[in-house]
C-alpha cells in the first residue's frame, strides 16, 4: 500500500495536469483565429511646432484625432487591449524609426469604443530633416487571461514634415 504523502503527490501532479490542459484547450479557439479587423483611424489636424534643437535634433509637436472601435477583439479571454500611435519613418541609417506619440490601456469592452482629440503625449524628437514623410501607425495588443498575446496594427500613410521650422 502506498503511502498519504505519495497519494497526496500524485493527486496534486494529477490536478495541474488537468488544470493545464483545460487552460490549453481554452485558449487555443481563441489563439488560433484573429479578431476581426476593426474600424479605426488617426489623423493629424495640425502641426502646431516643428523646431530645430540646439543639439542638432528636431522636435515636432502634433494635434491628433485618434479614433477607434476595439470592441471586436474583446472576448472571454481578453484581459487588457495596449493601443499606442507611433510615427514610422525611414533615415538612411535606419530603415524604419518609430516614435511613439500616444498610448492607452483599454480594460474592458465597454470602454473600447473612443475618439480623442489630443497632442501628442510623448516628445517626437529624431533627426528628421525638413519635409520628411511619417507614417501614422495604429498598434493594438490584446493581453488575454490565457494563451498567447495577439497583435495587430494598420499604418496611415501620407503625412508630410513641414519644409521649414516654424
């Protein structure tokens, strides 16, 4: 006969065995297929600075309205959405620069739907000559409970730096 401590042991193996295999099966459907694509949009209604630093870098102050629906990439398992604006850029050292502009935390389903209309949160300063093109990109991560983290972004091009500081 076996020991109380070997069939505690083998009781408490057989119950996260089981516990990690339900967590698997959960999160799997939700893993697997991709949220709908959801209605969003970003754009710039003015540039209210683009001035030259006295280190040589450039500084750019934006006006935004940043819009979106996020209620379709809510499900069961969604803990939290990241929603962050970047500008995206090519330098010739780099091949793609991003500066983040703007960021939020959506925690639940409710509050998933918004439109705001704001500068930009963090500074945008590179080494961006004048007239450069910026993209606008919108980044969405769902966090979910269980399972893997999903990711997904749409990139709104055509903004212009302006030509000369101001």
């Amino acid at each position: 006969m076996h020991s109380f401590g070997y069939r505690v042991n083998a009781l408490v193996t057989f119950a996260v065995t089981i516990l990690a295999m339900l967590c698997a099966m959960a999160s799997s459907p939700t893993t697997s297929m991709s949220p709908l694509q959801p209605p969003k949009s970003s754009r710039v209604l003015n540039i209210n600075w683009f001035q030259r630093q006295p280190n040589g870098n450039d500084e750019v102050s934006l006006t935004m309205n940043i819009s979106a629906n996020l209620q379709t990439v809510f499900t069961w398992n969604t803990k939290q959405v990241f929603v962050f604006v970047a500008a995206e850029y090519e330098t010739p050292q780099n091949s793609l620069n991003q500066v983040s502009l703007w960021d939020g935390i959506i925690l639940s389903k409710d509050s998933a739907t918004f439109s705001i209309h704001t500068t930009n949160k963090y500074r945008f300063i590179d080494q961006q000559p004048p007239g450069k093109d910026v993209n606008l990109t919108l980044h969405w991560h769902v966090m979910p409970k269980t399972g893997k983290m999903f990711a997904d972004r749409i990139v709104m091009a055509g903004y212009r730096l302006p030509e000369e500081y101001r």
